[in-house]
C-alpha cells in the first residue's frame, strides 16, 4: 500500500536535487568585475570603486554603471553591534585618455539600506544543508537592524549618496604582455552621518599588475587607503588606514578572484578582515553578471552580493 510518507521521500529527494541545481546555477553562471565588498560601517571610512585597470589612449573614454544587491547579517555576543539588512548600490564611473598613459577618473554612488527580501530564502536554504536557522532568528526577518553600540541605531530604510571619488591612472612600465600601473584617488563624502560617512575626506593609492595572453588575463591590484577618524566615533579605537588585495583571472567570457580588504576597527568581532570570491560571466561587451561570496569569519562583508555591470 503507498502512503504519504513514500510518497513524501521521493518529493523531498526531487526538491532538493532541484534546490542543488538551481544554486550551482546561480553560482556559476551569476557572479562582474570587483568592486569593493559591501558593508557600509567600513565603507564609511574609504570605499575602492575600481572596476577597470587598463589605461585608455588617445583621448578614449569609457563609462560604467555597477548595480549590487547584498545581504548583510552579522551582531555581537552583546548584540550591541548589529548589521542586518539587504543593500542596494548603484555606483557610476567614467573614466577619460587626457595624455598618452594618463587617465582621469570619477566615481559616484547612490545606495538604498532597507529590510530586504532574501532572509526566508537564506533560513530555508540553511535548513536544507543542516545549519539551521543560523542566528538568523534573533531578529524580525526583512527588517532594518543597524545599530553600533551607543553610537547610533537605525529600524528604518535609508537612502544615502557618495563619495564623490577623483583620481588618476597612470602606467609606470608598458610591456607587450605585461603592464604596471599606478592610482591615486581622493575620495570627498557629501554627508556626515555615523554610519555611514565620516564626513572627512581620504586619500587611496595603489599598483596594478597586469598580465595578458591569448585568451587570459591576470589582474592583480594593491591598495592603501588613508583617512581621518569620524566625529562621531571619537570614544572607539580605530586604524587611520585601510589595505585592499583584488586577484582577479579572466579567460575569455568567465572571470573570477579573490578579494581582501582589512578594517580600520582594532577590537571586537569588527576588527576581522573580510575575504570574498566571485565568479562571472562577460554577457557582451556592455555587460557582466556576477555573484560575489563571503569566506568566514564574514564580520565585515556581505553574505552574498549579486552585480551587474554595465560598461559604454
């Protein structure tokens, strides 16, 4: 006789083969070039725009617009420091040849914090490997949560501008397949709000080494970033610095890396570096899909971010 739990076996099997397929699907198939990791306590401090590392020549210019959706979720054994939300970003570059082997550069954003769709999909997709609801239930799902000790304290949704970034990319060795390049920036927020700006500027600088064959490519980028402690955090120990490490690897449409980048915070579970691989697909010379994913202790970044990319 068939009764409902032999029936029920096999339709959990088939659900869960098709849960697997459509995440190794997502994950090999969505994830754009690197932006910084979002996360916008340490964003407030410095942020690394960059998308592209080539020099233009001849008075060539070029034009981006980077579109991420991230699902941040972490707090603190005191729950005194809590980051949960979803965040949209939409970051816009232009770039422009004003002599041979040296470009001007201008980077702006407008990003959106609110509760987010994706913490039911996450809870449920934690269930499914065994990891329960992983700390997610010690808040109401799809909801602002943004507090950092007495600092400040957000339950609603926000929508903020900026930095306005200006910087120069100039080649320091030229090769036939291998390139050296130098960027220095100055970054310029348009609000102080704790948070998310200190409302000071900063100042980023960084080599890029390129390598090029036939169909790969290699891009690896060293950044130092400088700036000057919030207002608003006068009582708390930070780090007037901040380092950023992309290893990107492209061959032909697919590309992916690794990203580093450390924070200025020197105690508590924010004083951990975030680590970040991505993987994408070039759709077309005009755009790019990307699926950006954190590697523990993930204190300081998104648990998944999904871009694209546009480029003109």
């Amino acid at each position: 006789m068939l009764t409902l739990n032999m029936i029920k076996k096999p339709m959990e099997k088939k659900s869960f083969v098709f849960i697997a397929i459509l995440f190794l699907t997502v994950l090999f198939t969505i994830p754009s070039y690197p932006f910084d990791i979002e996360f916008p306590l340490v964003q407030s401090f410095s942020y690394f725009p960059y998308v592209k590392n080539s020099i233009l020549k001849n008075g060539n210019y070029d034009l981006f617009i980077d579109i991420g959706y991230s699902n941040i979720y972490m707090f603190n054994y005191k729950k005194d420091v809590v980051n949960d939300f979803e965040f949209v970003n939409t970051a816009i570059g232009y770039r422009k040849s004003i002599s041979p082997g040296i470009n001007i550069e201008f980077y702006s954003r407008i990003a959106i914090l609110y509760g987010g769709i994706m913490d039911k999909l996450i809870v449920n997709f934690h269930k499914l490997i065994g990891n329960g609801e992983d700390g997610r239930g010690e808040f109401p799902l799809n909801t602002v949560n943004y507090k950092y000790k007495d600092v400040f304290s957000y339950n609603s949704t926000m929508v903020f501008a900026g930095p306005l970034i200006a910087g120069i990319l100039t080649k320091i060795y030229d090769g036939d397949k291998f390139d050296i390049n130098f960027r220095v920036s100055l970054g310029i927020p348009l609000q102080n709000k704790a948070g998310i700006s200190t409302g000071k500027p900063f100042v980023s600088t960084g080599l890029i080494f390129l390598h090029r064959s036939k169909n790969f490519l290699t891009d690896i980028s060293l950044y130092a970033s400088f700036f000057k402690r919030p207002d608003w955090l006068t009582s708390q120990d930070v780090r007037s610095r901040m380092y950023y490490i992309n290893l990107h690897m492209g061959w032909k449409k697919i590309f992916g890396g690794f990203i580093f980048r450390s924070t200025p915070f020197i105690g508590g579970d924010l004083s951990n570096p975030a680590y970040q691989i991505y993987l994408g697909y070039k759709i077309s010379n005009h755009l790019s899909i990307s699926m950006h994913e954190e590697i523990p202790p993930m204190d300081t970044i998104s648990d998944v971010t999904f871009k694209i990319l546009f480029e003109f």
